[in-house]
C-alpha cells in the first residue's frame, strides 16, 4: 500500500528526530560548554524537515483521495448509465431509481474509504515496529541464591576470555579477576 510505505517514512523520520532530541538532552551540558548549539540545530533542523517532507506527501495523497472520493460514486453511476444503454438495455425509471439509490448509499462508505485506509497503513506500521520487539528473544533472569553472592566481591569473572587487544585473547579457564 502506497500510504503505509508513506506512513513508514514518517514514522521512521520521526523517530530519528525524537531520538536525536533525547539524545541532546542527555548531553545537554557539553553542547553548551562546548558551544555546539549551531551545528546540533542544524542537523535538527535537517531532521525536521525530512519529517515535514514526508508529512507533506501523505497530505497530498490525502487530499488528492479526499478530492475524489465524492465524485467516484457519480462517476460509477454515470459509467453504469452509458454502459447499460450501449449494451442495448433499455432502463426504466424505477432501475434507474434503484441503481441510484444504491450509488447513493455507496458514497458514504466509498467517502469514509480514505480515512479507513489511513487507519489500515497506521495500523500496519504500528503492527511491523510491534513485531520486531515481540519477536525478540525472552530474556531469562539469572537465578540468584544467597550462596552464589559473595558480600567481599563487587565484581567476579571466571573462565571467561580476556584480551588487550583485538584478536589476542587468554585460554578459556584461564583467567579469574576478583575486584574489592
């Protein structure tokens, strides 16, 4: 669906800029000393308006189907007319009547078509970011026994593998380091 791909953007847009505020808040206090207002505005502002950019498009979608969407029932009833009468079949004004009222009663589910699909793509995208925290693995609480805390030890690795640098590492069993 072409506004859930839109939605994506937005959603994925937004993202980046909330996360790039939380992390100039975090870090608030060396931007300032370090007087990086400038270069991180700027880069807040290339956020938002990527963000913008995006919830410009899917306003123009939604209006271009909010444009149409009261003619589509006319234009079926029309394309229904000429067609029934090209084919040779005479209409009566009671089918005329009929098919009508039916093109009528079609308009406001045919109207209220953009906003469901809206709701649809909003709910697709809500439902893929959902998923990929759902299929995450369980995370699985280590068990904790009063026989397995050491009150002297703040710290404790046992045959674990330990290195200084990348690709030198000691044997397995090797190593115990016990911090106070």
């Amino acid at each position: 669906m072409f506004t859930a791909r839109i939605r994506r953007r937005i959603v994925v847009a937004c993202g980046k800029r909330v996360a790039f505020m939380n992390e100039m808040m975090t870090a608030i206090r060396l931007i300032k000393m370090y007087a990086w207002e400038e270069p991180f505005m700027d880069r807040l502002k290339a956020l938002r308006a990527e963000e913008l950019r995006h919830l410009r498009s899917s306003a123009l979608v939604m209006s271009i189907n909010m444009a149409i969407n009261p003619s589509v029932t006319l234009i079926s009833a029309i394309v229904t007319f000429v067609t029934l009468t090209g084919a040779g079949h005479p209409i009566t004004a009671p089918e005329a009547f009929t098919l009508f009222s039916v093109f009528t009663s079609l308009q406001f589910t045919i109207g209220s078509l953009n906003h469901t699909m809206r709701a649809i793509a909003e709910c697709k995208v809500a439902l893929s970011r959902l998923s990929v925290f759902l299929d995450l693995p369980e995370h699985v609480q280590p068990a904790k026994t009063s026989e397995d805390l050491d009150k002297d030890v703040a710290l404790k690795v046992s045959g674990g593998n330990l290195g200084w640098y990348k690709g030198t590492t000691s044997k397995k069993g090797e190593a115990s380091i016990i911090l106070p």
